[in-house]
C-alpha cells in the first residue's frame, strides 16, 4: 500500500474532465494546482515543485497576475536576448501587455484577451510588424510558462496575428543615384554614401567599419560588426547571423572615395588630438572619433541631402534596396547579389527584389532569341 503523504506535501487525483490535478501548499498557506494529461506527469511536475519548495525557492500560486509574470520574466532573459532585443520586450510588456492584460490572473489569460490586446495596438497606430514581434515575444514567454507548469497552455498558439503589411521600398532610379552621388562631392559622407549605393551595406554596418577591414591591395573591405543599441548608447557589436560577416569587392569609385575620406579623417583627428576618441579606428566616426548614432545621421545629414537635391523623401535603409535592384536589374548573377548583402540564402535575394525578375526573364528571353537568329 502507498505510502501516504503527510499535510502539505502535496496531492493527486483524478478531476472529472478526465485531467489530473496536483495540489501543493504554499509559504503562505493557500494551495497550487497543476494540471496534466496523466498521473505520472502530475506527479513529476509536484515533485519538482515540492523539491523547489524545500530548496527555499518560493511556489507561484495561481493569484499571479499576468503582469507580474512578465516582469519577472523579463529579468529572467536579461542575458539570453540582446540588449537590443531585452529593451524591446520591456517596450512591448510595460507600453502595451501590462496595460491591456497586466491583472489577469496568468493562468485565467485567454486567446481573446491576447487577440483584443493586438487590436488595441493597431488602433493605437502601431505596425502590424509591431504586433507581430509582440506576438513573438509573448509566445516565448507563456512557452516559459508552460515549462514551468505556471500555465495549463500557451494561449498565443491560438491567436492570429494580422497579416503583416510589408513597407513598400522606395527605390531610387539609376539617374537619380547619380544625382545623390554628385550632390556629396565633398562632403563629409561621401564615402559612406559611395559604399551605401555600390556595396548594399547596412546603415549598422558601415558606422561600425573600421580602416583595418579596408584592403586596398585587393579592393575589398571585411564586413564584421554592426552599430547597435544598448540601452542608452551605442555599441559595436558582432552581426545578427554568420551570414553577416562577410568580404566584399569595391568599385575603382568606392576606393578613390575612401582614399579621400582617409585624408580628411587624418586631418579631423590632427586638429583635435588628445580628444580623439580611440576605442575604434572608425572610418565613419562622429566628430569626436566615437561611434556615430544612426537616427542623428539621419536626421541631420540623410534627410537635409534628399531635401536639398529634390530626391524622394526614402529611408536609409532604401539605398541598400536601390544598390540590390541596380545590380540585379544589369543582369548580375542572384547569388552574388545575395552574398553581398549577407542574405542567408539567394531565396531571400529574390523574393525581397521580385519586382526585378520580369525584366531578367525577359533579357533571357531576348538572349535566347539572339542566340539562334545566329546564321
């Protein structure tokens, strides 16, 4: 016959839905229960719960809101996540969850309460990309949850996201790169604009290129790091993939660019001396040497150039869209393009810049055709 456990240690039985249900009692004297599919998972998860309890590691009763789930949570993945991506969720569940959803009981949340609170945030003008990436990171969170027997499911694989609308590029035509190009002779940023529309560089990436990754003998620069934010500051940091990382060519333009731009460094660095700052040796740093904040290059120097040439009102960001789309439009092989922009695979490349492939399909249909009117 079991042996049978003593007061507080925990039971099991049977519930009439067909589940089974173990009851632990807490520190303060109110009870937990777990729910499962059989008794022999019942009886692990109160095993592990009852151990928990003797190692001094507090029970988590079902009184727990989902907003202090969350906040805890986010403690928990400090270290797993960027720092970047950390300050996001922290965006995401003290702006938006905790508002909408923060004193539901965690393990009473429903799948309508979660669908309602993406519907509030559209309302509220946000992106569907934005709900998108709450998605995410709730789904990761309740997946902790469930781990942890904190909740019976995860009710976000029972939601649908909206449909995300994707940005639509802005692609400069190959007339008005040109005019981009002639508007910045000397300026400061001409070598960044150079490299931004004949390489297809990331903004991150070019303000976190250093002169030890240019190599001059053969025309090539080594794409290793990125600009990224941590907290309050910006950080050079290692790239979001392993296809990131990569080696690129250089136009006989881009070099001369940069030889010119090294020049002008050299000179800006002179003048201030021991104010230099010289962590890194950046090609494109700020006027002090450190790194240079993306969104105030944008503001002060990308839109006052657009405004200045008549140019349309584009994101940085579409200077590497326009780089892609000049190349593949001359007729460069996919799978260069691919690699040159640190796409993880050429599948991305194509599908990012369909609009290109009629007009390739059709210079194949005409070479085709060239081919055998060949007497």
């Amino acid at each position: 016959m079991p042996k049978k456990r003593g007061n507080g240690e925990g039971n099991i039985k049977k519930r009439s839905d067909g589940r089974w249900e173990a009851r632990i009692s807490t520190e303060d004297g109110k009870r937990k229960s777990i729910y499962t599919n059989t008794r022999q998972e019942a009886a692990r998860l109160m095993n592990a719960a009852l151990k928990d309890k003797e190692d001094g590691i507090p029970i988590i009763t079902d009184s727990q809101t989902v907003g202090e789930y969350l906040t805890s949570w986010l403690e928990t993945v400090r270290y797993q996540v960027k720092p970047s991506t950390w300050r996001r969720y922290g965006n995401f569940v003290k702006g938006h969850i905790i508002p909408a959803l923060g004193k539901i009981p965690l393990s009473k949340l429903s799948a309508q309460q979660v669908q309602m609170l993406y519907t509030k945030v559209l309302n509220k003008g946000l992106s569907t990309t934005t709900v998108h990436h709450i998605h995410g990171m709730l789904h990761r969170a309740l997946e902790d949850a469930l781990r942890m027997a904190l909740i019976q499911r995860n009710v976000t694989e029972m939601v649908k996201p909206p449909r995300r609308r994707h940005h639509e590029m802005a692609i400069l035509t190959a007339e008005q790169a040109r005019t981009m190009l002639a508007a910045v002779v000397g300026d400061r940023f001409e070598a960044l604009y150079v490299l931004a529309l004949t390489t297809g560089m990331r903004q991150g990436e070019l303000f976190a290129l250093e002169w030890k990754d240019v190599d001059w003998q053969h025309s090539t620069l080594l794409i290793r790091a990125s600009v990224q934010e941590d907290g309050s500051k910006f950080i050079i940091a290692e790239p979001k993939t392993a296809y990131s990382r990569r080696r690129i060519g250089l136009t006989p333009m881009a070099l001369a660019a940069l030889q010119t731009h090294r020049e002008r460094i050299k000179q800006e660095k002179a003048l201030l001396g021991a104010a230099w700052e010289t962590a890194y040796d950046l090609v494109f740093p700020n006027t002090v040497g450190g790194v240079m904040i993306p969104d105030n290059f944008v503001k002060r120097n990308f839109k006052a150039l657009l405004r200045k040439t008549g140019l349309p009102d584009i994101r940085f960001h579409d200077l590497r869209h326009t780089a892609a789309t000049l190349m593949l439009s001359r007729g460069i092989n996919p799978k260069v393009v691919s690699e040159m922009l640190g796409h993880s695979d050429v599948g991305i490349t194509l599908r990012i810049y369909a609009h290109v492939l009629p007009h390739m399909q059709q210079a194949a249909v005409n070479a085709m055709q060239a081919l055998f009117d060949e007497e």
